[in-house]
C-alpha cells in the first residue's frame, strides 16, 4: 500500500524534528521514529471516530513491546485531553522546534 498524503506529511515533519522515520505497512503503528537517545512507535490517524480504538490498540501494543508510543491526529482539538497514548495533532507537530521540544510534549502528556 502506498503512503497516504498526510503519512507522507508525518513523516516529512518527524523528519524535520531530527528523527529517522521507517514507516511500517499493515501494522496497527504506522511507523517508528528514532534518534541517538529514543525510538518511538507512531500511529497516524485522519479519522476523528476511530482515534479512541485507535489508542485502545496501540496501549496494548506500547505495554507489549515496553516502548513509548505516539498518536498523531489531524485536528487539533482530536488532540486535547489526556490519553494513555500521548497524542498530538499535526499542526502541533509542525510547530515543534526539534526532537528534544517534541520529546518533552510527549512527557507532559503521558498518563502513567
């Protein structure tokens, strides 16, 4: 399956912020993002009715492989609230200045 256009736009973004970004294909997480301290697995979602199933699978998979997680959202209001996996809505991701900003975003968003 080809990359969608606002995959290719996470990816373009995450890369911008210092991040290697390899997307992955039928897969419940849509890529893994790294530098030299981190890697995160990421999901994508456009569709503002599947986010909370969207983060109900991706919980269980972050708990399963003991990495930390990330949900990237369309709109930012699908981004507000607290939520098990930190979420953050592209034109949030296009304001962050580097990895070190995005990583201390995701700090304050994750529910323990």
């Amino acid at each position: 399956r080809k990359m969608k256009e606002f995959e290719r736009m996470v990816k373009a973004e995450m890369e911008s912020k210092g991040f290697s970004v390899f997307p992955l294909r039928k897969s419940i997480v849509n890529f893994i993002a790294e530098d030299k301290e981190i890697s995160y697995f990421g999901g994508i979602e456009e569709e503002a009715s599947r986010i909370r199933k969207k983060v109900e699978y991706l919980k269980e998979f972050y708990e399963l492989s003991n990495k930390d997680g990330i949900l990237i959202v369309k709109k930012e209001s699908e981004a507000s609230g607290n939520s098990e996996v930190p979420i953050i809505s592209y034109s949030e991701l296009s304001k962050v200045k580097d990895n070190q900003e995005f990583k201390e975003i995701l700090r304050e968003r994750r529910v323990d």
